[in-house]
C-alpha cells in the first residue's frame, strides 16, 4: 500500500523493497539535509498536481458517475450495462478511472 502511495505522488524513489533498503534511505536522508529538504520540497510541490491530493478532482468525477448511473438506470439499463466515462477536463489524469 505504501508503495501505492508514493507512486500516485510520483515519488517512486523512496519506495523500499526491504527493510535493508529502507534503512539505507532513512540513513540517507538522515545524514544528508540538503536531500531531505529536496524530498520535502517535491512532496509538497506535488500536493497540487497529483490525484492523490486531488479531492475536489476525486469528488467531481465521482458525481459525475453518480449521475451516469443514474440516468441510465432510468433509462432501463442494467448496472452492468453501464461504463461511466468521465470528462478529462475535470482532472489531470487517469488516476479517477480505475
């Protein structure tokens, strides 16, 4: 789940395999102030151009599925018959289509 995580902010560097690696990327940025303000910096750059932080994107693509629901209920459709598509001009990516 973490790995997850760190990849929707787009911060795969930090993803550890193992407990070895994550110590040596602890003790990286322990040691090295200038590369854990840099880590610091992208995390917080990132808050507002990923979908991870995105929850007014999130919520909007969300209601707009609601709604296609819906309408094709009321038209007869069954659920499984429905495939929501959401405009991409409510986010930035796909990350609201899986």
């Amino acid at each position: 789940m973490g790995a997850s995580l760190l990849n929707a902010i787009e911060m795969p560097e930090l993803i550890a395999q193992d407990e070895q690696v994550y110590e040596a990327k602890a003790l990286y940025y322990a040691i090295n102030p200038d590369a854990y303000q840099a880590m610091g910096q992208k995390l917080w750059d990132h808050r507002l151009t990923t979908p991870l932080f995105d929850s007014d994107g999130y919520v909007r693509a969300f209601e707009e599925r609601m709604e296609q629901v819906y309408w094709a209920s009321l038209e007869g459709s069954k659920l499984a018959d429905i495939n929501p598509q959401v405009r991409d001009d409510h986010r930035q990516n796909d990350a609201y289509t899986h």
